[in-house]
C-alpha cells in the first residue's frame, strides 16, 4: 500500500516526533523527582544515551516507547504502508538495544527499562514508587 502523503508531508510529519523530552519521559522524570531522587538526562557518554542517570549509583534507566523498541504489546504495531522499510528500521532499533544494554552491564552499569505502556497502564504513583525501590536497591537489570 503506498503512502497516503507526499515525501515533503510525510518528512514534516515525522520531524516532529520526539526522541528527548517525550511525555512518559517527562512524567517518570517528575515522579522521581517528587520522591528525593536527582539524575542526569542524556548522558551522551554512556552507550544509548540513556534517558535518565543516576551517576553515583551507576544506574541507567532508558523510557521506551513501545512502537519504536517493539515491546510486543497492543500498542507495538506494524505500519501497514512501507512494511519492509519499518520491520529492517525496529530490527535495528532492537539490535542496538541489546548491544547498549550489553555495553553498559559490562561496565558495571545497572539498566532498567520502563516501558512507554506501563506509564500509561499503570498509576504513575505505584510504577514511580517501584522504580524509586529499584533505583535504592542493589538488584540487577529489570525492565517495568
């Protein structure tokens, strides 16, 4: 099925969605931030340039939107147009997941991964104290 839109719309439309700054990001961020935790964003020096850091605790915890990392929920759905190009871009986008998560365990990081879906699903006061728990203890990689 070809594209509803001509090149310059579609490119206009997908310039604006965000990478940085997103809501689930935005939302998790101020939680924390409301329960005593302080962090670093984008840390362009560590493998991914995880969304939140906690340097002292060597702790990394990437938001992911479920489209575009492939979680494999209801809301993970193929596109119906350009099918080839968007299962090779997810298929990248999975594979450079694993290889950050791999480099920055292998430095001793702990990673956490919370989930665009579990945001949304679940009241931001219970995922936001579980990740707070998480982020004070010494358990390893997780994923919310």
């Amino acid at each position: 099925m070809p594209d509803t839109f001509d090149q310059a719309t579609r490119s206009r439309i997908m310039s604006r969605v965000r990478s940085t700054n997103t809501t689930p990001e935005l939302r998790l961020r101020k939680a924390l931030f409301a329960r005593g935790l302080r962090y670093r964003i984008y840390a362009s020096g560590l493998p991914g340039k995880p969304d939140i850091v906690f340097p002292g605790r060597k702790v990394v915890i990437f938001v992911h939107g479920c489209q575009w990392h492939w979680h494999g929920c209801s809301r993970s759905r193929m596109p119906s147009t350009n099918v080839e190009y968007w299962e090779r871009k997810i298929s990248r986008n999975q594979e450079r997941d694993c290889d950050n998560l791999a480099k920055l365990m292998a430095s001793g990081w702990r990673v956490l991964v919370v989930w665009e879906c579990s945001i949304k699903l679940r009241t931001l006061d219970v995922l936001a104290d579980q990740v707070a728990d998480w982020v004070r203890s010494r358990a390893g990689a997780a994923s919310f």
